[in-house]
C-alpha cells in the first residue's frame, strides 16, 4: 500500500528550504560587502574598484598621512573617482556616485570631493593656513580646513544671485580677513555668474588680488581671491 504524503512534512521542508536559501544568499551578501570593507554603501561594483584605484595614485599617499580623519579621505578619494568619470565621459556614473556622497556625507562632503575632483584639493589647503613644520600642527589644519570648506569655497549655481552673493562675500572677507577664498563656477551660465561676483568684489575690497585658472573644453572656471601678504605657488 502506498501511503500518501504528508502534507505538514512536505510544507516543513519547504520552509526550511526557502530558509536556508535565503540564509545562504545573505550569507554571500555579507562576505561580498566584509571584502568591499568601508566603500560597502556604494553597492556599485564598478564604481567601487575605480575608488580604490585612486590609492595607488602618488598624491594618495600624501593625503592618507595628512588627512587624519577616514570620512574625509574617503571625500577626496571619491572626488579623484568622480574626476576619472568626468574624463571618461561615464556621466551616468559620475552622476550616481555624486548622489551616493551627498547622500552619506551631506553638502560638505560633496564639496570636499568637488574640490577634489576639480584637482583644487592643495591650493585650497596652501589658501587657508600657513606653512608649519610641526606635523600634529599641519594634520588638525588640514582636518580642519576641510571640515569647514563652505566657509572658503563658493560653489557657484546656475541660479545664482550675483549681489547677494557678491555682498555676502565681501562682508565676510571685512570680518574675517582670509588668506583666501576659491569660487568655482562649473558650466557656461555658473561660469557666467563666477565672472559677475568677482566683478562685483574686486571693487569693494582691498589687500587681496584675484587669480584665475580655467577649463574652457569643460566650462569650468575656478576665482582664487588671495590676501596680498600670501606669497604665490
């Protein structure tokens, strides 16, 4: 007599099946994101080995033993990943990893890797402190300067409102007498209003010079406004 099956017995294994298969393919989810280590949030494959690539890069190294805070080396190695994008034409990708940074770092962490992908990481840190051969001195100015980039760099919109900016800078630069202050204009109408503001501020200060470097294949145009007494690179 062939007995029938039991219907219990048979739903219990396919429970523990599903179980163990789920089980297994987060399993394998979590090894896969314990070896991509701390650029796990990405999720991006791809992108994930591009970021890495930036470590073998000389200025890496430099960065690594200067920048002592991890969450902001992380910002200029992704800016140095958003810059290989950028040259690559991959604007998909570089738009992506763009949003993925705001997204886990907020506005300054973006800032910090725009100015590193705009390669402005050095000047701005040359800007903003003087030399010291005291090197506990030089990693908290370094960690300090980044962590208020929105104080020294304006990134300047599309939409940009050229007199209120141009006065909210000028203001500043009475109160606080800078070494310097970058603004970045990236794209033809940003680029257009960069041009305006600092037209604006040149007249309505004194005892700093304006220097400017451009990228015209890329409409990008980057405002060095540098205190006189800051000797040139």
């Amino acid at each position: 007599m062939v007995s029938e099956p039991d219907p219990i017995a048979s739903t219990v294994k396919g429970a523990a099946k599903a179980v163990m298969e789920h089980f297994e393919e987060k399993f394998e989810d979590f090894i896969e994101r314990f070896k991509r280590g701390e650029l796990a949030f990405i999720v991006d494959k791809e992108t994930i080995e591009v970021v890495r690539k930036q470590r073998e890069k000389p200025s890496w190294k430099l960065y690594r033993k200067y920048v002592s805070d991890s969450d902001i080396r992380l910002q200029i190695e992704m800016g140095l990943s958003l810059r290989a994008f950028e040259k690559e034409k991959n604007y998909e990708k570089l738009d992506n990893l763009r949003r993925i940074i705001r997204n886990k770092f907020g506005t300054r962490g973006l800032h910090v890797a725009q100015l590193s992908q705009n390669g402005l990481i050095d000047k701005y840190l040359w800007l903003l402190f003087e030399k010291t051969t005291n090197e506990t001195e030089l990693k908290e100015g370094i960690s300090e300067s980044l962590k208020n980039i929105d104080k020294y760099v304006g990134f300047i919109k599309a939409e940009e409102s050229i007199e209120h900016t141009g006065r909210r800078i000028v203001t500043q630069i009475d109160a606080h007498i800078p070494r310097g202050i970058i603004l970045l204009g990236i794209g033809k109408k940003a680029e257009e209003n960069a041009k305006e503001i600092i037209n604006y501020i040149k007249v309505r200060i004194e005892g700093y010079r304006i220097e400017i470097q451009s990228e015209t294949e890329d409409d990008k145009s980057y405002y060095f406004i540098i205190r006189s007494d800051v000797e040139p690179t």
